[in-house]
C-alpha cells in the first residue's frame, strides 16, 4: 500500500470529522426516536470517528514534519553561518582587546619594572586566553 | 622630529589612504540591507514566535479534554492516564513540532543578533587601545584622537561591510525554505490544531446534551447552569481558535516581511525598507498581544 500525503490525511482528518458531527447530530434531532442501544451505538461510533479524525490528523502533520526535513537542515546550516558572522565580528574585538595588552605590555618592558611587567604578562595571556 | 610626531605624521599619510579605502568599502555596501530594519523586524518575529510553545503542547492537551468529555456523565474516576495513552500521537509530536518552531526562532535571533548595532560597534575597545597607545608612547592627545578616529573608522566601515554582507546573503538564501517552513507550521496551527479544537468541542458538546436529556425533571434551574457552562466553554474554545488564527496571521506575516527583506535586499534605501518592513512589525505586534488573550 503506498504512503499517504500530507493532504490526503488531512482530507481523511476532516472527512472523518464532519462524518462524525453529521452522526452526533443525527443522534441529538432522533434522540426520542431511537432506543438507548441505537443510541449508544451511535454514540460510540461517534467517539470513533472523532478518535479516527484526531489520528489522522497526527498522522498529517507528522508527515509534515517528516517532509520538512530539507528544510530545518538548510534553515540550520544557515543559522550556523549566520552566527560563524557574529564570531567573526567578535573575534575582531578580541583581536582590539590582544593589541591592547601587547601595547601595555611593550611600555611594562620600557619601564624596567618587574611588578609592572609581570602583571602586563599576566593580562596579555588573559587576553589571548581570551 | 620626536618619536610622537613621526608616528603621526605616519598614521596621518595612513589616515587619508584609508580614508579613500574605507570609502571604497562604504560605497561597495551603500544601498544593502539596512541592519537596523533588519533587526528591528527579526526581533518582532523571534519574540512572535517564541508565542508558540503553549499552543504546540494544546494539541494533545485538547485530544486529552476530548478523551475525558467522551467518558460517560456519571463516571466518578481518575481517568486522566487512559486519556493521555489515547493521546500519546500527540504527545509524541510534540517535541519534533517545538524543534521545528526552534529552528525558526533560532535562524530569526541568530539574524537579529547579526543586526544588531553591538556587533559591529569596537568603541570601547578602540578607546581603551587609545589609551594604552597614549599610555605607552606618551603621546599627546592630538595623534592619540587621530588613532582612534581612523581606527574607529575602518573597523565601522569593514564591520558594517562584512555584516550587510552576510545579512544579505542569509536572507537570500534562507528565504524559500523560510516560507516552507512558516507555511508548513501554519498549516499544523491554523488547519491540524483548529479541526482538534473542533473535535474536542463535539465531544463536549455531546457531553451536554446527554446532560441535558438525561434530565427527565426538565428543571430550569439545571439547565440554566448547564447553558453557562456550556457559553464558558464555547468562548474558552472561541479564544483558543483565535489565537489560532493570530499565530498563522504572524506566520504569513514573518514569511512575507522576510520575502520582501530578500527581494529588496540589494537596492533599498534604510527609509524605503524601515516603510516596507514597518507595517509587518505592527502587525505581528498586534497578532502577538491577541494572541496572549487565551494564552
């Protein structure tokens, strides 16, 4: 048997519905015509019918999400471009940050000073560290 | 000449070549998407469609209300874990459908985010370096403003350069499967959710006639309460259709604000896309706070 469609368990999900309110009203307009058991199986078939709609219908959108699957991966891979751009344009202010603490570090060496200088060292490897 | 002086005199030939250089970059990126439209309408889609989760959890949650107003009138019993296996369908899409919406609000925010002015701002960063250069070279404050001029410069123009770039080759590329997907989503919420709504609202509905025709008394009285509760449920229902609706009014709203953003994307001035963009924006803002009504 070959698989339905998205469309066709959507039309079966509403066939399946309006059959089912089609027998609820059936069963409300006729209620004291018919016996308790005619209404009771009328009843239950009405439940079914519904329970038949409400299957088709998850069925419907899982094949909806089945075919989707294209799509999410190209919408992802997209995305993750996307933020590979926000990386890149951080990484620009990471590079501003590094410069920074190289220029300290180039006047903590002019200064001679080793407290001066070990700290200088001590941000520039945070820096890069980052 | 002092050490100062050369080094501006140096960065000041520098200055006027990569003035003419950021220049190029500037009219290379003049008339590309506007960053700041952008972002304002990917920022208004990614808060719409963050709306979504408590509708997508509905679907089984109302197959579950069905199952329970199927049940015969005069059951007194904890039926609820019956109700919820007849219903495991829906509950077991669930996560796939919230995975679909993610990839949505993750592609909307990772666009915004790469609008945002933040991204390309180094200001901070370029005046703590002017400082340090300052610091460093005892450098007055003529040569030290001259740095962070041009530095500020060229980082604004080769960051808005790179980040027009990108933005607009994500729309572009991006923008069929975008309106798969909002189509498809639509679909589930405005067609698949509304008809569960529609067979959860038979159930109960049969629920209150067999109340009321099990009522051989006729007392008013019941079937007064019985109409109110019934009125309550109808409009609970009618909500929760309209929100419905509202959520697949921001689904086509998002999918043709970002069809206009990527056919526009090359030649539009920041006024004539923030007027084209403008309406879709109110519009999903309004659909959103309707939307909050039943949820």
């Amino acid at each position: 048997m070959s698989t339905l469609t998205q469309d066709q368990a959507r039309a079966l999900a509403e066939d399946f519905f309006e059959i089912s309110k089609a027998v609820g009203d059936y069963r409300f307009r006729h209620f004291d015509d018919l016996t308790p058991d005619q209404l009771n199986a009328l009843h239950s078939l009405q439940q079914q019918l519904s329970n038949q709609s409400n299957h088709f219908t998850a069925v419907a959108i899982q094949i909806t999400l089945d075919d989707l699957q294209p799509t999410l991966d190209k919408i992802n891979q997209i995305t993750g471009q996307v933020n590979q751009a926000i990386t890149t344009l951080n990484n620009i202010r990471r590079v501003i940050t590094i410069a920074t603490s190289i220029v300290s570090l180039g006047a903590a060496f002019a200064s001679g000073s080793p407290g001066t200088i070990a700290s200088a060292i001590q941000d520039t490897v945070g820096a890069l560290q980052g | 000449m002092r050490k100062g002086e050369s080094v501006f005199s140096f960065l000041w030939n520098f200055r006027q070549i990569s003035i003419l250089v950021a220049a190029a970059v500037l009219l290379v990126t003049v008339g590309c998407v506007t960053p700041e439209a952008v972002r304002q309408f990917t920022a208004v889609a990614t808060d719409a469609a963050q709306q979504f989760p408590p509708l997508v959890r509905d679907l089984a949650a109302s197959c579950i209300r069905k199952q329970l107003a199927d049940r015969s009138v005069d059951e007194i019993a904890d039926a609820s874990g019956e109700a919820k296996n007849a219903c495991k369908e829906f509950s077991d899409l669930e996560p796939s459908l919230l995975g679909a919406l993610d990839v949505l609000i993750n592609y909307l925010n990772a666009l915004s985010q790469l609008a945002s002015d933040q991204v390309v701002s180094y200001d901070t960063q370029i005046d703590g370096f002017a400082a340090k250069v300052q610091a460093a070279g005892k450098f007055g404050d003529a040569p030290v403003n001259a740095i962070k001029g041009l530095a500020k410069f060229l980082a604004d123009a080769a960051a808005s350069g790179y980040q027009r770039k990108k933005l607009g080759s994500a729309i572009k590329a991006a923008d069929s499967d975008v309106a798969i997907l909002t189509k498809a989503l639509g679909t589930i919420v405005g067609d698949d959710y509304i008809r569960v709504l529609g067979v959860e609202q038979e159930s109960v509905l049969e629920r209150f006639r067999q109340a009321i025709q099990a009522d051989k008394t006729k007392n008013p009285a019941v079937h007064l309460l019985l109409q109110d509760r019934w009125r309550a449920n109808l409009e609970s229902q009618e909500n929760r259709r309209r929100a419905a609706r509202d959520l697949q009014q921001i689904l086509v709203k998002i999918r043709d604000g970002h069809h206009q953003l990527a056919a526009q994307v090359d030649h539009w001035s920041a006024i004539e896309l923030r007027q084209t963009l403008s309406p879709y924006s109110s519009s999903i803002r309004q659909l959103v706070r309707d939307f909050q009504v039943a949820f």
